[in-house]
C-alpha cells in the first residue's frame, strides 16, 4: 500500500493533469486496502481525506460480490457497522450462491428489514439449490412469490431449481408459459425440453407458443426446434439471419441445406456474410461463408456491388479481393468501393482499391472527407502524404472539425481529442482562413460543446466579430444542454444587438426552459413576446417551459380558447391535466 500512499501524498502536484482523477485514485485505494485488510492504511484515508471517504456499504458490497468471505468478516469486526446497509451485499452473495456467505449476513441484518422476495430471487437466479431449499427452510415460503421465482430460474438456465420448484409446489402456480420465451434466452436446451414435456404437451395450442418462442432462441436452440418439430414452423431469413449475426458458419450452411431456401433474399444474407467476411467454416480445408454462397446461387442474381461496398465498409479486404478476382470489375464501382473503405478506416482496403483500378474513377476528395469525418487519422495522414496534400482541404477540414465536436469531453475539455489534434496540425499547414468559422460556431452551438465554441472564440476572435449574434444564440436554442453556451455568447455579445424575439421563439420551440427563464429575467419583458411563446411551447409539447413562462406570463394568455382547443387535440395528457388546472387557478 505505500505506493498507493506515495501517490495520495502527491496528489496536490497532479491535480492540475488532466489525466488523473483523484476521486478514482482514492477509491481504487481504498478497494486494494479492505481486499489486503489494512486498516491503519484505510484510517489514514479516513483521517486525510475525511470519514465519508470511506464509504462502509460500498465496500462491503465490492468484497461480497468478489466473494471475499474472510474480508466480509474482517469489515463487521473492525468497523462500526450498525448503520451499514446489508440488503445489496446480501443479494449479491446470494447471486453468487455462497451459502456461508449468506447464512453470515442474515445472522448481521434485521430480517424485518429485508426484502425476502428480491433475496430469494436472487439465489434462485445462482442456480445454487442449497441457497435455496435453505432459506425456504428459514423462512415461511407463504412470503415468497413462487411464480417470479421460477421465472428467474428459467431466465438464467437452472434447471436444478426449476424442477425443484416444480416438483415442491401447487401446479397451479405454474400457469405463466412465457417462462418457455425466459428459457429459450438461456439456451439452456435441456431446460426447454423439461419445459415443453411439463407445459405443453398439456396445451391445446402447443405449435402457437413454439412459434412465438422462436424469435427468443440463438442457432443452437433453433436447431433443437427444428430436430424436434421439423421446418415447416420457420422462416428461413430469420434462420440466417440469426446464424450470420452470431458469425456461426456452420449454422448458416445446415439450415441452407435443410431447407428450401429459393424464397430466401440471398443479397441481404450475402451482405450479412460480407460484413463479417472473416469467418470461415472448418471442413476440408477452409472454405470461406461468403464463398460457399456465391458456389451455391448463380452470382448475376446478387448485387455484387453492394457486397464489395458492405466489405469495403467493414475492412474486410479479403472478400473485396476475392469478389474482384472472381468477378473482375462487375463487383466493385470504384468511386462507392474507395469510399466505403475510407469510411472504416481500412489502410490497407484502401492501397489495394487505389492500385488496382484507377485513381480518376475514384473521388479522393469525398473519400478523405470520409476518413476525416469517422475520426480516421491514421488514414487520413497516409492519404495527405501519398497526394502531398492535393485535395479540398475546405471539405476535409470542416468535416475533421465534426469529428473534433464528437470527441469532445462531457467537461468541455479538448484535451486527449485526436480529431482536434490533427485539425490544429491542418490549420497550420493550410492557414486558418480554411475554416469556415461561421459554420463551425453554428454546429458547435447546436451541439453543445462549449470547448470548442470558447476555442473557436478565441483562437479567430475577428472573424468571430463578424457573426451574426441572433444565429449563434438560435442555434444555441436548438440543441440539449446548451445553457452554458448561451451564457458564454450573451456575455460575448453584451455590447452588440440581437433578435431577443427569434430567440425566445426558438428557445420554447426546442424546450430549452432555462434559456427561456434567463432571457425572462435578463431582459425587458415587454420587448418579448410570451404569448407566441407559450404557443410554441405547447404545439411542440414542451411542458417544462409552460411551467417556467407561467411564473412570467399573464394568466389570460393561459385561458384563450385557440390554446386549450390545441392543447386539448394533443396526445399529451400530462400537459392537458396540466393547463386544466392552471386554467381554473
């Protein structure tokens, strides 16, 4: 633990690096102390750092649910635990199923005070019978609700405990079958088949509920439905489409040959294929899903180009390959191919579309758009240096500057922002005249990122002088948690007019109910229309600025008929029951 303490110690010094977070330190720190028990390391953090620091049921929590019974033991003997919160670490060690782990805990706790339903689930969902049958044995199982303990069971898999709860209690409980649905998620074939024989074969819509329950099972359990009911119940897509989405080439290839699958669309499987392109089916030798779909159809039925651009898409540069030499220049359009393979950031896909067709087919211009605009950098690099920059850097700029909004941090925060690096890296090679600033602030008002608002602020503040304050503020209405930009231009525009007007307008039509509260408070009222405001507010279901303009607005605003009459032909009940009773306020 000293260098945890060392850390700690220097943690002054590291406060202003971005990179570290104090609050994690401590708590990873103090997680490593009760997993050694070490308590005078945990009594000097109690004593720097202060005693909420250590937060008891956190930690109690964090040993049970790694099932550290001798730490669990250690923290009621050496801490003041009379106010600590066992239900969590009671449940987790129930999930668990540690039964000397639950027997102590329940030996700690008040039984008044646990929820013995939510306990009993839980170990339920263990699949430790033990647990079970011993805290069926504690408590009166008059308490327990047996039916949702059973569906627990079946949703993890457990057969132990669903047999046992079957065999120890009144069928009648038993009546639910969604729990064949719960099983079928588990996979748990076995299950599903005790299920179907305790359930079903008692049922006078057995087939119906086999069909319902299909859409809940992976390739394995659809296989066991088919070996025990036949094809007829299924629909061949779904069957691939499951097997291509678990990448299980031999599940596709089976069903395929079990099946008739001329009704099957082969160019959604294909594409599905492609997307993965990598596995492969091990049988003599290795023979490629993509492949063995294109042997088994006759190829001018598949859309060729769009598999190459799935693949391109995806990076797979072997099913690009493959197609090409299997189809030459029927399965790729260059121009869409380069595109797709610039947007997945694929190097190499890249090179081989470049070097095997030619460059005019292609349009680079867009393609290093692509790149940029996905947060591609290493791609976008290697493009500049093999073309020596020879492309619209207008474009590939303003779409690196989108990719910079997108990995800005919740703090505002650029820092550790690749797309950001790399666009300050092109600014300087291209001047920074090639950012069309106006734009930039727009979208970056519409997103909310105050770090890149404040940075375009300051780093182009004469350009910046010349935009329009009522757009940049309209556009600041527009997006979700925006208020701290809206402040940031109202201060930057103090000294300069706008359309207070358009942008309360658009503040009640978005439903930014704080902008609309400060612009009631900072402005002349009179100077804005509340009235159009509360229409807005309403049209577009925005119950939060309703609330705010009625602190502002004169009531008769809230009583004309035009406004009840639209309030009243919406779906939203919440604001009808709302303005009824402001109405008779």
């Amino acid at each position: 633990m000293n260098s945890w303490k060392m850390l700690l110690d220097n943690f002054g010094s590291l406060r202003d690096c971005e990179w570290f977070d104090v609050h994690l330190a401590i708590k990873s720190a103090l997680e490593s102390a009760f997993l050694y028990m070490d308590k005078s390391f945990i009594d000097y953090i109690s004593f720097t750092y202060g005693k909420k620091t250590v937060d008891l049921n956190y930690f109690l929590n964090f040993a049970c649910q790694n099932g550290k019974e001798i730490v669990v033991r250690w923290i009621f003997e050496q801490f003041e635990t009379n106010h600590i919160d066992i239900i969590a670490p009671l449940l987790s060690v129930c999930r668990k199923g540690n039964k000397e782990l639950v027997v102590y805990l329940l030996r700690k706790c008040c039984i008044e005070d646990l929820n013995l339903n939510a306990t009993m689930q839980a170990a339920c969902e263990s699949g430790t019978l033990d647990v079970v049958t011993m805290l069926w044995e504690k408590f009166n199982f008059d308490i327990f609700d047996v039916e949702s303990c059973f569906k627990s069971s079946c949703r993890k898999g457990n057969l132990n405990i669903v047999k046992w709860l079957y065999e120890s209690f009144d069928k009648a409980l038993f009546h639910d079958i969604s729990v064949l649905n719960l099983a079928c998620i588990s996979s748990n074939i076995e299950l599903v088949e005790y299920l179907i024989i305790n359930f079903l074969k008692t049922s006078d819509n057995e087939m119906t509920k086999i069909e319902e329950c299909l859409s809940y099972c992976n390739s394995s359990m659809l296989r066991f439905f088919v070996g025990k009911y036949g094809c007829d119940l299924f629909d061949l897509d779904h069957i691939l489409s499951v097997g291509l989405s678990e990448n299980n080439a031999e599940f596709v290839i089976w069903s395929l040959t079990n099946f008739d699958f001329k009704s099957v669309d082969l160019n959604n499987a294909v594409k599905l294929a492609c997307q993965n392109g990598n596995f492969r089916l091990h049988t003599s030798g290795e023979t490629r899903l993509v492949e063995w779909f294109l042997n088994s159809n006759c190829y001018e039925s598949l859309e060729l180009q769009q598999a190459s651009n799935v693949s391109c898409a995806r990076g797979k540069i072997d099913v690009v390959i493959m197609l090409h030499k299997r189809y030459n220049e029927k399965a790729c359009n260059v121009k869409a191919a380069v595109n797709n393979a610039c947007f997945s950031g694929s190097i190499e896909t890249v090179y081989w579309l470049l070097n095997t067709f030619q460059e005019k087919d292609a349009d680079l211009d867009v393609a290093l758009a692509m790149a940029c605009g996905n947060g591609k950098n290493n791609l976008v690099m290697w493009l500049l240096e093999k073309y020596d920059m020879k492309f619209n850097m207008k474009l590939a700029i303003l779409e690196t500057f989108k990719a910079s909004l997108k990995k800005e941090r919740s703090n505002g925060k650029l820092s550790e922002n690749s797309s950001f690096e790399l666009l300050n890296w092109m600014l300087k090679e291209c001047g920074n005249h090639i950012l069309d600033i106006k734009i930039s602030v727009l979208l970056a008002c519409k997103q909310g990122k105050i770090g890149h608002v404040k940075w375009l602020f300051d780093k182009f503040s004469e350009t910046c002088r010349d935009i329009n304050p009522s757009e940049a503020l309209e556009a600041a209405c527009h997006g979700f948690d925006t208020f701290a930009i809206y402040l940031f231009l109202v201060k930057r525009f103090r000294n300069r007019k706008f359309d207070l007007q358009k942008v309360m307008q658009y503040a009640c039509e978005f439903g930014n109910d704080q902008i609309v509260e400060d612009l009631l408070k900072r402005f002349d009222k009179n100077k804005l229309n509340v009235r159009e405001g509360i229409f807005a507010a309403c049209l577009k279901g925005h119950l939060n600025v309703l609330r705010v303009l009625w602190l502002y607005a004169k009531p008769k605003y809230f009583r004309e008929k035009r406004l009840v009459n639209l309030v009243s032909n919406s779906e939203n009940s919440e604001m009808v029951n709302w303005l009824i009773a402001a109405v008779d306020r």
